[in-house]
C-alpha cells in the first residue's frame, strides 16, 4: 500500500476558507442559510489543536456559485503560499471541479487538501464538518504533494473523485 509519506519539513499549515456549507449560519426567521464568519479557529479551539495553523479567508461563496475568477484565485494564493500544506475548505457540490483546476496549475512541492460539510458546522454535533477538518489536517501532514480531497474520513486522488448526489458521500470514480 502506497501511504504517501511527505518528506517536507514544513510544519506549519495554511487554511485558506472559501465557504461553502462548513460555514453557514442559519437564519431561524426566513430559514434560510447564509454566511457571516468562518468557524475554523472557534473548531481549533475547540478540537484542542496543537498545529500551527493559519486561517485566510478568501471567500465566503456558495461553491455552486464558485466562478473561474475565484477557482483562479484560490490557486494563486496557493502558489504564492509560503507553506507547503495546505487546506481549503469548500464547498461539496463543486469540490471536485476545483480540485482538478488547481491539479491542472500544476502547483509543485504543495500538499493541498480540500474538504468540506454536508451539514454546517453551527448545527451542533450533526455536522460532519468537525470530523472533516480534522482528517484534512491529519492528510495533510502525511500526504505527498498533490491536490486530494478528504471527506467522510478518507482521502482522494484529485482525478480519482466524486460526490454522490444520491447518497450525499464521496466516492471514487473507479
């Protein structure tokens, strides 16, 4: 089995937020789902984290409205990173799209991970967010540069993935 142990000595990690349904809040009066802050340091927190991570965010975007402009400027702030690991969080509708955009930039001697939540973060302990960002933050420790997405516990190959509408998991295409 290929465990794809990274070499880099880089420690430190990089979350870039884009938004998605990890960072939705919920308006109780309209029902209605909207975005206000990202939730990432309040769920380092409370995961009692001992990384060193910075949180940037980028976006606060529904991925369904993710644009090629924004896909362009998630990669370049990859490319420009200082760090070598990297996690996006993302929208699940069109993660895979923009997994494989940031694959096709070819972005060298990066880890980058993107996971997300089919249910918010701020709906309590029904959320998968919580479990997602801590497998990416474990993946992007052990895994060799690429592009991978991390859901439901498990990692993916870029090209290699897809969410399942039926279900609500990601899979592998093959």
């Amino acid at each position: 089995m290929d465990y794809r142990l990274s070499t880099m000595q880089n420690d430190k990690i990089v979350c870039f937020v884009t938004g998605g349904t990890f960072d939705k809040e919920y308006n109780m009066i309209t029902g209605e789902l909207y975005f206000q802050d990202t939730h990432l340091d309040e769920m380092f927190e409370r995961g009692r984290s001992m990384l060193d991570i910075t949180v940037r965010t980028l976006m606060m975007v529904d991925s369904l409205e993710i644009t090629e402009d924004d896909r362009n400027l998630i990669a370049y702030n990859c490319e420009r990173s200082q760090f070598d690991k990297i996690i996006i969080t993302h929208g699940t509708d069109t993660m895979a799209e923009t997994a494989k955009y940031l694959a096709d930039r070819e972005i060298k001697g990066k880890t980058i991970i993107l996971t997300g939540a089919m249910i918010p973060y701020k709906f309590g302990t029904s959320s998968d967010g919580f479990f997602n960002l801590g497998s990416a933050l474990a993946f992007a420790q052990a895994l060799r540069p690429g592009v991978y997405v991390a859901m439901n516990g498990k990692y993916y190959d870029w090209n290699n993935v897809r969410k399942n509408k039926k279900t609500g998991y990601f899979e592998e295409i093959d």
